[in-house]
C-alpha cells in the first residue's frame, strides 16, 4: 500500500510539473527537463518494486494452473497501445507537450515491465476453492459452483451458464500444454464433486 501511494505521488508530482510548464510562459528550462525525467524514471523503479513485491505475496495453491483470461490480455494489450500511441505523437509534438511525453513513455515502460515480471512468475492462473473457481489475474474473481447452471463443452472450451443466463468461458487452449489433461480432469472433478451439471453433449466429449 505504501508503495502504491508512492508511486501515485510521484506520478502526481510529475504531472503538475507538466502542467507548470504547458501553462506558464517561457518556464521549460532544463531544470524542469531534468525533473520530469528524475520523477519519470523513479515512478519507474517504484512501480517495478510494486510489482516483484506483489510477486512474493502471491501464493499458488496446489491446485492451480497457469491461465490468462481474454479479457485480461485485451485489457493490457489496449492500455500499452494507448501509452505507446500517444507517448509517441507527444514527443513528437512541440517543446511544452515533449514533457507529457517523457511521462506517458515512463508509464508505458512500467506497464510493460510489469506484465513481463507477472507472466515470468506465473502471476497469472486459476485454481479450484472448494465452491469456487478462483482466477488470480491483476484482481481476484470468483465463480461460485451454486451459481453455475449448466456445463457445455465445445472446442476444448467449458462454457459455464451461470443462473442470470451470462456465460462464462475456461478455454483449456489457455492452459500450458503439459498440465492441460490435469486442468480438464481437475476441472472435471470439481463440477462433479459440486453437483454441477454438464450437457449430454459434454458428457460424451468427456467421457463422463
């Protein structure tokens, strides 16, 4: 927690820098130059800091299996994107905004930095709770076993209809080729164990 704010402090510090010198005349010096760059470059190493710290508090259960979820990825693929899209037109684009551009550049190094230090750690996956299906992503969800309906399987994927009618996909394609026969039949065991129906259709395809 200390860290977060931290970090955003020193976020905010470089943005009313920014704003300082986009607003006042004749106040880019290379004091304010140098400034940005320090506070970018340590909004940096205290968002990498962050982020191997968050990597010694994450516990894999026994039962867990490395998983990125669809929405997960797209999400990190739109904000690096973003970062690196208007970080660029910014540096590119006058004196007063160059600044906006140091920071957005710093922003997206971070991000970058930390996906590479989640995905080399194997920050991300699911396991079996008991009554819930766990996926550890940037955040916590859960999906309860009492509010799954029914269990199709197609294309190697479960789609799981939960009791308000949305459908929720496990794409197995996601899971690492050497653990994957366990994370269907742990998955499997799971449904059963909860009293989780699965479609005929599912039930052949599994062998059930």
């Amino acid at each position: 927690m200390k860290l977060i704010l931290v970090k955003y402090s020193v976020l905010l510090a470089a943005l009313c820098v920014c704003v300082y010198v986009l607003l006042i005349r004749n106040s880019f010096t290379w004091p304010m130059l140098y400034l940005v760059l320090g506070l970018s470059l340590f909004y940096i190493l205290i968002a990498v800091a962050g982020n191997l710290s968050q990597t010694q508090k994450t516990s894999k259960k026994a039962n867990s299996f490395v998983y990125y979820t669809p929405g997960l990825l797209t999400k990190k693929a739109i904000r690096i994107g973003g970062y690196a899209i208007a970080a660029g037109i910014l540096l590119f684009s006058g004196i007063k905004v160059l600044l906006f551009g140091i920071l957005l550049l710093a922003m997206l190094l971070s991000e970058l930095a930390g996906l590479w230090i989640s995905l080399k750690n194997d920050l991300y996956f699911l396991y079996f709770d008991g009554k819930a299906l766990v996926f550890q992503q940037d955040q916590v969800s859960r999906i309860f076993a009492t509010h799954i309906r029914e269990i199709e399987y197609r294309y190697e994927i479960f789609y799981l209809t939960l009791s308000n009618n949305q459908v929720k996909m496990v794409e197995t394609q996601k899971v690492k080729e050497s653990s994957r026969a366990d994370f269907i039949k742990e998955f499997v065991n799971w449904a059963l164990t909860n009293d989780i129906p699965f479609t005929e259709e599912a039930k052949g395809k599994l062998k059930i």
